[in-house]
C-alpha cells in the first residue's frame, strides 16, 4: 500500500514534467496553498532511514503547493524539496547530516518537528579518478581519462581542491589534478620530491629529496616551479645558541599554523623548522629514530602536535613543538603486522601519509598492509577500508575494495578521501602496481 500511494503522489509530482511547481498542464498549481492562519501540521514520514538522495515522504497538513517555499531540514542541514500539493512533500535526504536526524519542516513563519526520528545511513564507495592498473605509461597534461601514472607516490590538497601528487618513477614529476577542470598537469620534472604541504595561502611546500633543498609552487604564479634551499644558521647565530644540523632533510613537510613555520624531519633524526618565506632553519629537537623514512602531519585541533609516521619501524609517534614531549601514539615500534584494537596494541605494516578528518579522526595509509586505518578520538583503530594483508584493484563500497600499497592520502572539507597507490615495499622497480589516484566518497 505505501510504495503504491507514494507512486500515485511521485507521478503527481514528477508527471507533469514542472519538477519545482508542480502545475498542471493549463500553468495552474496542483494543491493546497499554504494558509498562514492555519497550522502547518506533520503526520509522518517514508521511509524512516537511508543515505544521500534518499526519496522521502512527508505526510501532513499546509505545506502549501510551491515547494520553493517549503524548507525542510535535518538537523540543521537543509534538504531538497522537490515537490508539494498541499499534504505531501517529496524529498531528497542532503549528504551527511549526522547519525540521527530530526526532521523540521519550516513553511512562512511556521516550523513543525517530528517527534520521531530519521536514521542515517553512512555510505562509503570507492573509485578511481585517474589512471590504469598495470598500465605504466606515463601521461599527464591531458584529462583523467587520458591520464597515465607510475608510481604515484604522496599527496596533498589545497583549499581550491586541487590535488598535488609526487610521482617517484622516472622521470620524477610533480603534477596538479583538477576534477572539475578535468585534467592533470605536469608543474615539475626531473627531480624526486617528497611529501607535499599546503600552508595557509595555499603555497605549495615540497622536500628534494637529496640536501636541504626544498620546491614551491605559487598559485599567483600559476604553480610555477620555484627552487629554494633551506638556509643554516650562521656562524654568530649559532655562537648565540641556535642548532645547526648536518645530513639533509627527507620525505616530508609539514605547515605548523600556530607559528606559520614548516617542519621536517632530516635522515639523521633532527627535527628542523624553518621560515619559507625567509628559508631561515634551525634543528628545535634532537635525535629521533635515525636512519628511517618519516611522514609528518600538524594536528588541525592541536596545532602544535606533530604527527610522525616512521614506515619501517611500523609506528606513529607525536612531538610537541612547543614543549618537545615525545609520545608514540600506535603501533610498536620495530613489529610489524596488522591487528586493530587500542593505538599501542595495534599492528602495522608501513604506515606513511596520514591526515585527519573534521571530527578529529585520523586516517592512515597502511602501505604493506593494502588498506587505510582509521583511528578515533578515544585511540582505537579499526579498518576503514580494504583488507589488511590482502591486495588487490577493486573499486565498490567499504566491503568489497581492495588497495594495492596506498601510500598517499588526504583529506577534503567534504571529507571525501584521497589515496594513492605506490605499491608494495619500498622498491619502485616492483611490478603489478595499480598506480591510480582513488577517492573514497562518503555519503
């Protein structure tokens, strides 16, 4: 009875072909007007969970015929209002407005809410946006379809949702994807660069590999490719008590916004920060795990907590830049392996990129283990996506993807997630890679 009623009112609203007004076929309203002297009045709503665009129906009393003047929302996130005669609304449910949803319905002055309340359920789905497992043709300055990679290896977004990669095959490159503009450019070739930053201008900050030089792309430059060189302290500032360092600095940048300086971390252990607009450096911190790969990440809530992901010693650790307390916030270090549970109980194998969404969960790309973890407020880890120890190129929801050495991975404001796959171990050589920039989109 209910998919039928609710099909005669759809074919109410939709058959006319006038999806916003709802008229009939001579330009007249169908429905009820709204009566500001009367009472907007709910009855009750179909169905009673579901995810993004989920087609709901509100039964009740003077909502008026003119959806555009009916607001519903959930929570306080507003939804679609397709149609309306009077005593029923057509809905669209909006993209992640929390767990548990109340339902209000706001027509001129009147605001009515439901009592009883809506489910919402959260979708995850994975796709690829560009490149071709097994596919090692390089090609970018093209679309992404067109688009080619090889060896993908770390990213960062900016503000704009443009998409900055390191790619570490030769010939090394650094490239720019764009969705909607529907392309991918080459910024830089020739160099094999480290962990992308985006300070709070949107200035691109990226580690050569090899000594203390560094990249920066500008947006008012049109991203064109700037060589700096991190300066040493001079002979007098370090006679007046600041720290030099010696071997170069590795992997990964990171933009603290409290004091709007950068930090790495150099091969021997030092942490360095210096000012990119001055390129003035000091070592703040002295050793701390020497001789391993690191990947670096600013916590947004706390920003003078430093993130360091060390993959071969298989474990995350933190440093506070303002007192230099050193804590390891999961994993063990030296033991690889794949176990969720509490942080420092977990296992695993080659973390590398981290970031973190709005609520403050972090998000790991667990390279050995072909998955992304996830690690909530209250330190547990879970899964979010693929399957530890089991590789593979599927694209579909939560249950059914699968990663082959995702290495890379950020964040947008929408907190749809981007990966990229590097593949197994540390050698780039390795074949049957998938060599693909994904999202996760979460609905």
């Amino acid at each position: 009875m209910y998919k039928f009623r609710k099909f005669i009112i759809l074919s109410l609203m939709l058959g006319m072909g006038a999806l916003v007004s709802c008229e009939d076929d001579t330009g007249t309203a169908i429905g009820t007007p709204y009566n500001p002297s009367q009472p907007v009045k709910l009855t009750s709503f179909e169905p009673d969970s579901g995810g993004m665009a989920t087609k709901l129906f509100i039964d009740g009393a003077n909502f008026g015929n003119d959806p555009t003047a009916v607001k519903v929302y959930f929570n306080k996130t507003r939804a679609n209002v397709v149609g309306s005669d009077g005593e029923h609304l057509y809905v669209i449910t909006p993209r992640q407005p929390g767990d548990t949803c109340v339902i209000s319905v706001v027509v001129g002055k009147d605001s009515t809410t439901f009592e009883k309340t809506f489910r919402y359920k959260t979708m995850i789905t994975v796709s690829t946006i560009a490149g071709v497992t097994g596919d090692y043709t390089y090609k970018v300055n093209c679309t992404l379809a067109e688009a080619r990679f090889d060896k993908p290896s770390t990213l960062c977004l900016d503000s704009e949702g443009n998409i900055f990669i390191s790619h570490w095959r030769t010939p090394y490159s650094f490239v720019v994807v764009n969705i909607d503009r529907n392309i991918v450019q080459e910024l830089h070739n020739g160099t094999p660069l480290g962990a992308p930053t985006a300070d709070a201008d949107n200035l691109i900050i990226v580690p050569d590999d090899s000594g203390d030089r560094y990249y920066t792309f500008d947006p008012q430059a049109e991203w064109t490719p700037k060589q700096r060189t991190i300066l040493h302290p001079t002979a007098d500032e370090v006679a007046a008590g600041k720290l030099d360092w010696a071997a170069s600095t590795k992997h990964g940048f990171a933009a603290c916004m409290k004091d709007g300086l950068t930090y790495c971390r150099n091969y021997a252990g030092y942490i360095i920060k210096f000012d990119p607009k001055t390129r003035k450096g000091e070592r703040v911190f002295d050793l701390f795990d020497p001789n391993t790969d690191s990947f670096l990440f600013f916590d947004p809530f706390v920003p003078t907590l430093l993130y360091i992901s060390l993959p071969s010693l298989h474990c995350i650790k933190t440093i506070d830049v303002e007192t230099g307390e050193k804590l390891t916030f999961a994993g063990k270090q030296g033991q690889s392996g794949y176990a969720d549970g509490d942080r420092l109980d977990a296992l695993f194998n080659r973390p590398v990129q981290i970031c973190m969404d709005d609520a403050g969960v972090m998000l790991v790309a667990d390279q050995n283990n072909h998955c992304i973890r996830r690690i909530t407020t209250d330190g547990k880890v879970s899964t979010a996506i693929g399957k530890g120890g089991v590789k593979g190129s599927q694209d579909g929801n939560a249950e059914d993807a699968l990663f082959n050495g995702p290495k890379g991975v950020a964040i947008d404001k929408d907190n749809n997630i981007y990966v990229v796959e590097f593949g197994e171990g540390t050698n780039s050589d390795l074949a049957g890679h998938n060599n693909r920039l994904r999202v996760l989109a979460i609905q």
